[in-house]
C-alpha cells in the first residue's frame, strides 16, 4: 500500500471524538453480567486515522456502537465535537448523524434489500430537506467520488459485487460531510484485491478532506492497520492494553497479549 496513506501529524488541539471511561455492561439472564468495553478512554484527532485492533470479543465492535449511539454507555461520557452526546436520543440523534456516521462488515446487510443503492445514499440528503432532484445530482456525485459509475443508482444491493456495495456504503456515509467515519471491520468481508481498492478508496478521501474527517479504523488485521493509521489502541477483554505508533507496538510489544496477538499472524 501507498506510503502516503498513513496520515501526516495532526495540529489541532481539540479532539473531535473522546471516550472518557466509558463502560459498557451487558445482564444476561440467568449469568453473570458481561463487560464488554471496560473503562475505555481515548481521543480522535481531527483528520486523523485511529486504529483499534484486537481479537474477535475484544470491544471493539461495542466502542462503534457506542460512539454512534446503537448502545447506550453503562458508565462514562462520550464527546462528539466538543458536545457530550452520551445519552442523547430521539430527534437529536439526527443532528449527531450530521457529525458521525458508520461504515458496516457486510455491506448488503447495511442497504434495504427493496430499496436501490441511490435511494439509500440520498436518504439522508431528503432528511435534511434536500428536494429528490437536488438529492440525486448529489448522490451521481458522491457516486464519482466513490469510483461508481451514476447508472449505479438504479441497482439493488444484490445486483451489484460486494466491493461495489462498500463503495456505496461509503458513499452513503459521506453524503452528510460527517467529521467523524467509524469503518468497523469494513473491509474484512472482502477479497485482498477488492481490500487493497477499497483502503486507497479511503486514502484518497482522508487527502481531500484533510482535518475534515478523522477515521477510527476497527480491525482484526494488524498489517493493515500498521499500513493505514498513524496511531492504534490494542484491546483485550474490553480493555485498552496497549496504545502507540503501529509500526513500534509491532517491532517492540510492551503487553503480553499484544506479543502473542502479532505473533499469531506475522
């Protein structure tokens, strides 16, 4: 992968996303109650790409959830632009949407199987008043930006391969300019071919946008992160065991359960 993927030093002093130990808590009938996110704290830089890494049941797929308000934080408080948004809900989770959007693993679940790709993309468009004509200009564009070709907008999710279908995810979530994309595991459901296309897909947004989006880039795959984020979080048992440059965790692992993680796949 292009060296020049991996973003430069981030200046600015404010975070755009921060978990200050956060906790999240399941009850399970009839056992023990489940920790899964364990005193979680950590902040997103503005144009940054954040990576978190662990094993399957780690957290990480809780902390995505979290920062977009699918699941409610037990304890802590999670900041969105400065604003606490850890128990915001109804009309203003709309507004938060604005802000922070998500990128999912199997991206034909991600789209209404009875809807098109266009429908899909411009739905948020027409939420935040955009006529149909003014949203569908708006989707051929965001369509281009993607490296889809507009006829794309007519097709359903099933008629199209599986790499297409995250380039319209991904253009679905940048359809409101959030500051924030979460890509949980975005690329793992595919090919190394289709993988390799779809990480310089968001290499090249990260350049455009520059400080205005920050990625936290959630993955099993340590290579991949060490090629794609400046910085990553190690978990384990919902906790943040390891954090630092991916390139020094890698060649020189402080905690245990990092070793034996890099050393199960390099």
């Amino acid at each position: 992968m292009d060296p020049s993927l991996i973003d430069q030093p981030v200046h600015s002093a404010n975070p755009v996303l921060r978990f200050h130990s956060v906790t999240k808590t399941f009850s399970r009938k009839g056992r023990p109650d489940f920790t899964a996110v364990d005193h979680v704290s950590f902040d997103l830089m503005p144009g940054e790409c954040l990576g978190i890494i662990g094993e399957s049941g780690s957290g990480k797929s809780t902390i995505a959830n979290i920062a977009v308000r699918l699941l409610n934080a037990t304890e802590g408080q999670v900041f969105l632009d400065g604003e606490d948004i850890t128990v915001v809900k109804g009309g203003d989770l709309r507004r938060i949407y604005r802000k922070i959007q998500m990128v999912f693993q199997m991206p034909t679940e991600s789209f209404d199987p009875r809807r098109t790709l266009g429908d899909g993309i411009g739905e948020s468009l027409r939420n935040m008043g955009m006529s149909r004509k003014e949203a569908e200009r708006e989707v051929e564009g965001l369509l281009g930006l993607c490296h889809l070709e507009p006829e794309f907008a007519a097709r359903y999710p099933h008629q199209v391969s599986g790499g297409q279908c995250q380039r319209a995810a991904i253009a679905r979530a940048l359809a409101v300019k959030p500051k924030v994309l979460i890509c949980d595991e975005a690329t793992s459901a595919l090919d190394v071919t289709i993988q390799k296309e779809i990480m310089e897909l968001l290499g090249e947004l990260r350049r455009q946008r520059g400080e205005g989006l920050s990625i936290l880039f959630i993955s099993h795959d340590i290579a991949l992160v060490q090629q794609f984020c400046s910085r990553i979080l190690v978990m384990h048992k919902g906790r943040i065991v390891e954090e630092g440059d991916p390139g020094e965790i890698i060649r020189n692992p402080k905690d245990a359960y990092t070793r034996r993680l890099i050393d199960s796949i390099l």
